[in-house]
C-alpha cells in the first residue's frame, strides 16, 4: 500500500480552489476539498489509476470534476502530490 504525501505546493492549490469557491459557496468549497481528498486515496491501492503525464511513466494526472491531480511515484512506490490543477490551466506551466 502506498503512502500518500502532499507537497506544499499541493496544499497551496488546495487552499486556493477553497478560497475561490468559498466566495459564492463556503460550504461546497469544503466538500470538494473533501472530495479531492478522497478522490486521491484510491492511489494507496491503485498508484497508477490516473494517466501517464506525456511520456513520464512516473508523472500521473487524476482527475476529479473539472481538476486534475498531478502525482509522483517515487522510486519506493510511495506518492507525491504534486498539485491540483483546474482543467483550464496549462499544467505544462508547473510540472
């Protein structure tokens, strides 16, 4: 089983998505920050559920609504969180 680790980075996009969506609805902010979060636990027992980023075998994207979740498997099978990316950014910019 693997384990899951948040970057700083990871958790700076987190809180940002919050605070967007907290101005019209604090209440579906959190729940889709909940969401996200279960969403990644899936990648304790399948590390490599979400698609190959380009040609990286170990760079994965998951998705959730209109998210993606960039990840790492590191060489002893644990993941990185590497950020959580709205569908409208070029994630080329920050991987």
């Amino acid at each position: 089983m693997a384990e899951i680790n948040w970057t700083d980075e990871a958790v700076r996009w987190l809180h940002e998505i919050h605070s967007y969506i907290s101005e019209d609805n604090p209440d579906v902010a959190d729940r889709v920050i909940d969401e996200i979060f279960e969403k990644v636990q899936i990648l304790t027992d399948f590390p490599r559920a979400g698609y190959r980023y380009e040609d990286n075998d170990t760079i994965r994207v998951l998705l959730y609504g209109h998210y993606r979740i960039a990840y790492l498997i590191k060489n002893d099978g644990n993941i990185d969180i590497l950020g959580v990316f709205h569908g409208s950014l070029d994630i080329e910019k920050y991987l």
